[in-house]
C-alpha cells in the first residue's frame, strides 16, 4: 500500500471518531439539562407542599382541648396549614395541669392525619410544655376570710385566740366571664376546741370550688385559787379562795360558778386551781326533834346491831343526846351521825 493510502485510511478513522465523541457531548449535555430542569421543577413542587412547624418552649392556653395550631407557629400551602392547625394534641383532666408535647409526638399526629414527616420541618424548641390559663385564690386569702369571720362569729370575750391548725391548698380555678363570691360558714367539728370555716367559691350562686380552715381555740375561763391552804374537810368561802382568769384550751362550761359553800375533800396547798373533783357539795346539818324516832345502830367489824329509839333531848349532826330503847326501855347517850341515825357512846 502506498504511502498516499494509508494517511487518507488514517485522516478517515480521526474524523469518524471525531463524529462520534460530537454526538456523546451532545446526547450528555442535553440529558445533563433535561435532568435539572426536572430536579427543579420536583423542588418547585416539593417547596410547595412543604409544611414549617415553629415550636416555643413554653405555651399557655384558654381552652381544655389542645390543638397543633393553638402551640405552634405554622407556615405553608393555606390548604394544609388549615389541616394542620385543626390537628388534636390532647386536653387538660385537672387544674393546674402540664401537658409536654415533644416533636415526635407531633410528627406521629401528622402522619396519623395524612401528613408525611418528608413534607414538614420542625424548628424551635425539642418540646413544648403547655399550661391552662387559669385564676388562682391563694391558700392566703381563705385563712383571712376564714379568720375574719370567726372571729365576728364567736360569742364576745369567749375566745381568747385562734391558732391554725389546717389549711386549704391553693385553688386553681378556670378563667371565667363570671363573679366569683367567696362565701364563708362555720360546719360542726367534733372537738369542742377547735372550728371549722368552710368557704364555698360560687360562681352564679353554683358552687365551683371551696376551702376548708380549721382553728385550735383558746378561752378566757374562770377560775377559783386557794389563798391559803385548806384542810381536808373546810368549807370554801371567800375568805379563802379569789377567783382569777386563765386561758384554757376548753371553754367554760356554761353553769360555772365559784365554788363557795362546798367542801374540800382532800387537804388544798396554797396558790391551788381548785378542780371540780376536788371539792364536794356540803351535806345539810341532820337535826333531830325530842320525842322523834330514831334508829340505834351498831357497827363493829362483823357486827351490825340495829334497833329503834326515841330521842329524849333536840340535837344535830355530832352532838351526843340522850335515846330511850323501845324495846328495853334503857336510856343511852348516842352521837348524831351524817345519815340520821345515832351511834350509842360507851
């Protein structure tokens, strides 16, 4: 072969080889611009449909039930904003309640509701903690009320003071478009030093919450002090005893009086509150009649003798008179005892 030949076959195959690395940039190129002229328009799409959830640390509400709407800040598409907004995230059971609600809780509730987690951005805080809107009346403002009321209540000069004993908590009450009265009445207690104040929280005269107090009473009473010390036996009178004032945890009983006239049954020191089982009632002085009938009566360790007399002489309690047996005729003397009868004196 010539030389001629062989560099025309050799300028062929360069130009075929030429032709067709040409026809693969092109056929490349353009795939090259059909592919991001689809990726854009599948982004364009997407950026459509996509749903932003802002989500606060710390929310408060009005209502009871919990909607998505109500706790976040949301962007996107007004159709699928509208959706989301209306999505329920739960409702308050108490007062005073908490409710935290995290983003997978909120995605779960998306895709439960036909949204898919892909199309949503979540920014903000990791979850939000929601409260309730709500009226507080302090534990404060009941043990006041509760005072004051008692204290307009107990009978004048009966109670000394009133010491706390239990107090209500705070309550929480929902924001209401009412007046609230708070309406305050004393309820029986079991003990006789203590009271009770129950306040009704009323709401259009029904009644939407209360508190109870309770109070340990203290009261002035009476009293009756020995001056000096007196014998087992003496009558109480004014020469002995002064009547005083003390604080007690029991109020005075209603038919208290000083105590004169009765007796003391055991020997009383100085500077003593006389109680009432410290002293007894004085037994009224026996007087016997001449000529009236009386009973003799022996009495020595297993032996009762008794038998009847007449009294010769007028005598009282202690005294010794001069008795007839009615059986034997005899006249003895006898003393007057406290029950009437006479014990004969040998």
């Amino acid at each position: 072969m010539s030389i001629i030949t062989q560099a025309y076959k050799g300028t062929e195959m360069f130009i075929t080889c030429a032709l067709i690395t040409c026809v693969l940039f092109c056929h490349t190129s353009m795939g090259s611009v059909e592919s991001e002229s689809t990726n854009s328009q599948d982004n364009n799409a997407q950026k459509d449909t996509c749903i932003r959830i802002y989500l606060p640390r710390k929310i408060t509400v009005q209502d009871n039930y919990l909607r998505l709407g109500q706790v976040s800040i949301i962007r996107g598409e007004e159709s699928l904003v509208a959706k989301v907004n209306e999505i329920a995230l739960g409702r308050f059971s108490m007062p005073g309640q908490e409710i935290v609600i995290d983003r997978s809780t909120i995605l779960s509730r998306l895709a439960c509701n036909g949204i898919p987690p892909s199309i949503v951005t979540l920014t903000g805080a990791e979850e939000i903690t929601v409260k309730k809107h709500h009226k507080i009346i302090k534990s404060s403002e009941f043990i006041k009320l509760a005072y004051s009321f008692l204290k307009k209540n107990l009978s004048a000069g009966s109670a000394y003071q009133a010491e706390l004993l239990r107090i209500p908590k705070d309550l929480l009450l929902p924001v209401l478009d009412k007046d609230v009265i708070l309406n305050p009445r004393i309820v029986e207690s079991s003990a006789r030093n203590q009271a009770k104040v129950r306040i009704s929280v009323l709401a259009d005269s029904n009644e939407i919450g209360s508190g109870e107090v309770t109070f340990r009473l203290k009261f002035n009473c009476r009293t009756a002090v020995t001056l000096a010390e007196i014998p087992a036996g003496a009558v109480i009178s004014p020469e002995n005893i002064k009547i005083g004032k003390i604080v007690s945890d029991y109020p005075e009983p209603a038919n208290w009086s000083p105590p004169y006239g009765l007796i003391a049954r055991r020997a009383l020191p100085a500077n003593t509150a006389i109680q009432p089982d410290m002293v007894i009632p004085a037994k009224p002085a026996v007087s016997i009649k001449r000529n009236e009938t009386v009973v003799i009566r022996i009495d020595m360790p297993g032996l009762l003798v008794t038998a009847l007399g007449k009294a010769m002489q007028q005598g009282h309690t202690g005294e010794c008179i001069k008795v007839r047996n009615i059986d034997s005729q005899r006249i003895i003397a006898a003393r007057i005892e406290e029950d009437g009868t006479v014990v004969p004196i040998f």
